[in-house]
C-alpha cells in the first residue's frame, strides 16, 4: 500500500512541474536543386536556450529581445555546435545570417537563419546526412522536428537522443533513405509520448475512468458487481474521448479549425477540474463517456499542437497525422490495460474508494487548478 501511496505522490508531483508542452525546437532544411548551397531555420525555445545558456541576464524570469541580442554569438555557437550537415560524407559548413523572434505556441523562440556551402566531393551526390545534438543532454525528452523540403517534396523526421541522425536520399524526390515505414513509425513513437508526458490528457482520462469500477448508489461510490460492466463502462469513455480528439486533431492539423493555445490549455486544464470534482461531488455517473467526448474536442486542439508547428503538407502531412494519431491510442490503451485489472481488484476496498477515488481526485482537482491559473493569467506558480 504505501508503494502505491508513494507512487502516486511522485505522479502527481511529476504531474505540477511538467505540466506544459513538451521541450521542442523546429529545424527547417532547403538544399537547392544542385544541393551545393543549403537554407536552413531553427526555432528554440527561449527558455529552453535560457537553461543551457543562462540568458535572462538579470535573472528576473523575463527574456527581453534585448537580452536575446546581447547574446546573439553565443546563441549561434551554440546551436551551430550542435547540428551537423554531411553531402555524401562531406561535411557543410554552416553560417548564420540572421537572428529573429516568433512566437510559437507556448511562448517565444529564437530563429536561428543559416546556410551551409557544400564541397563538391567526387562521386554521387545521393544523400544529406542531419546530425541534430541540441539540449539532449540537459533533457532526455527534447526532441527536434525536422521539416525537409527538396525538389518538390517535404518530409519530415523526429531527431531524438536515440536517433540524432536522419539521412535523406537527395535523387528520388527527397525520399528518406530509411522509407515512408521509418517515418509513419516515428510519428507513432511520438503520438505515444505526447500521451505519456501529457500529464493534463492523462489525469482528465484518469479522472474519468476512477469510477468505472465502481457504481452510485444513494450518492456513495459502490464497488461494481462484475468486470464486464467495468469494462463496459471504459470502453465508452474511452471511444468517445479518441474519437473527440481524434476529430479537432484532425481539423486543427490541417488548419480547418484553429485556436488560441492559451484558451485551450486553460480549457483542458478546467476539464480536468471538473472530471476530478465529479467523482467527489458526483452529478454524472453512466454519462462520462458524454463528459468525456465533449471536453475530448478541446483536448484534441491541445495535441495537434506538434503536428501543426511542423506544417506539413500533402502526403507528409498524411503520414504524420495518421501515425500520431495511432500512437496517442496505443499511448492511452496502454495507461488503460494497466489501470482497469488494478482498480476492479481493489474497487471494494477502503484505500481505493477513499483515497484513491476522493483523495486522488482532490489532489487532481488542486493540480488542475494550479494549471488553469498558470495557463489563463501567464502566472509561475510552480517551479519548473
């Protein structure tokens, strides 16, 4: 019991300080047609170049552009250290011609323009070697999204600490070397994690799903007579919530739908307040599965948010849309094989009706809350 207790504590601290969106940068590659002579952009967060650099210089949480001109060589050291470019082994000096800001959706970035001058090594000129190294070493789960755009065609790849190295076949259409397979594979590796380390997505599902294995009655959680009726009960909330999310992921990612990011993380973050506050004050029972379908829209907004940062286009877009979108179900069916024989075992028991249903959904509620004030009023609440 107490590892149980101790587990969910670390979650829901876990859950306080990562609670935004995860860590990353987008790289941008355009070689020309003869690929001597390549365009490049790179977006980073301003935080996240404020944690490896310290470039808030006074230190008062605010990153003047001021501060981010000051700082503008050690920036390009840094970056440029960190991301190689090879022609057919060969390497590509990279040089930066240009320091800008943008805002992306969670806050301001440095844009980093640079080109690189290829040699011209004898031989086929077949492939573009990407080396991405930025920020792995002070967060495992940073991750850069690479956009590459040549002879017509666009593809993308996710770099990560396990594959900091992408390679493109530069006589077919920009084809990566590895295939169509590699990359829909990725986008399911990344649809995975953006469930796992969003916490918000996760205690909203969560907070609905904690009393599946129970049962009002005379407004008093009961334990339920049967798994089936358990299972029954997850199966709707989590149908409804994947094809909610499914629909606005799918609308937002192709920019039918959009958005201000900060309404729907303020909105995500209500929805799991009230998810919580129902078990605790309970009004809807059998009908969480509506619950879950109409706040499971907003959520969807919030994961587009990746995909729609990239804008890809056409088949790419396809591509990445369809594996995301898969590896967000095998991320939230995994958190479900693991939490449904757990809560049916326990459901009769004191510690699961008490502290796991009303105690943990007060913690979620106050977690929650904390969230939305953060979101809606740009406030720090919690040390990150």
């Amino acid at each position: 019991m107490m590892r149980f207790i101790c587990a969910m504590f670390l979650a829901f601290y876990a859950a306080m300080a990562f609670a935004h969106k995860a860590s990353d940068s987008y790289l941008t590659i355009t070689p020309d047609d003869a690929v001597a002579h390549i365009d490049g952009q790179w977006d980073i967060a301003l935080r996240d170049l404020d944690f490896a650099m310290g470039i808030d210089a006074d230190g008062d949480g605010e990153i003047t552009w001021g501060e981010v001109k000051a700082q503008h060589e050690r920036i390009a050291a840094y970056a440029l250290a960190r991301l190689s470019l090879r022609l057919a082994g060969g390497i590509c000096p990279l040089r930066v011609v240009e320091h800008l800001i943008d805002e992306h959706s969670d806050g301001s970035y440095a844009v980093i323009r640079f080109t690189a001058t290829c040699s011209q090594p004898r031989g086929r000129l077949d492939r573009l070697d990407i080396e991405y190294r930025a920020l792995f070493d002070l967060d495992a789960q940073h991750r850069g999204l690479l956009r590459f755009t040549h002879a017509g065609a666009t593809r993308s790849a996710i770099l990560s600490p396990e594959q900091p190295t992408v390679t493109f076949a530069l006589h077919d259409g920009a084809t990566p070397t590895s295939g169509r397979w590699a990359e829909f594979s990725q986008f399911v590796q990344e649809g995975v994690r953006h469930i796992w380390i969003g916490f918000d997505h996760i205690l909203f599902l969560l907070s609905l799903l904690l009393p599946a294995v129970l049962v009002l009655r005379s407004r008093i959680w009961q334990p339920v007579a049967a798994f089936r009726l358990a299972g029954w009960d997850v199966l709707a909330i989590v149908t409804s919530f994947t094809i909610a999310h499914s629909i606005t992921l799918t609308l937002a990612t192709l920019e039918v739908v959009t958005l201000p990011s900060r309404f729907v993380e303020s909105v995500i973050a209500i929805s799991v307040v009230l998810a919580a506050a129902n078990n605790v004050y309970p009004l809807v029972d059998r009908a969480r599965w509506a619950v879950a379908f109409v706040f499971g829209l907003i959520h969807g907004f919030g994961f587009a948010t990746v995909l729609g940062e990239l804008g890809l286009r056409s088949s790419t877009l396809l591509i990445a849309l369809v594996g995301f979108n898969i590896g967000v179900e095998i991320g939230q069916l995994a958190i479900v094989l693991v939490f449904l024989p757990i809560a049916y075992w326990l459901r009769a028991t004191w510690m699961y009706r008490r502290m796991v249903v009303l105690g943990g959904s007060v913690a979620i509620m106050l977690i929650a809350a904390v969230w939305f004030c953060e979101r809606a009023f740009n406030l720090a609440l919690w040390p990150v």
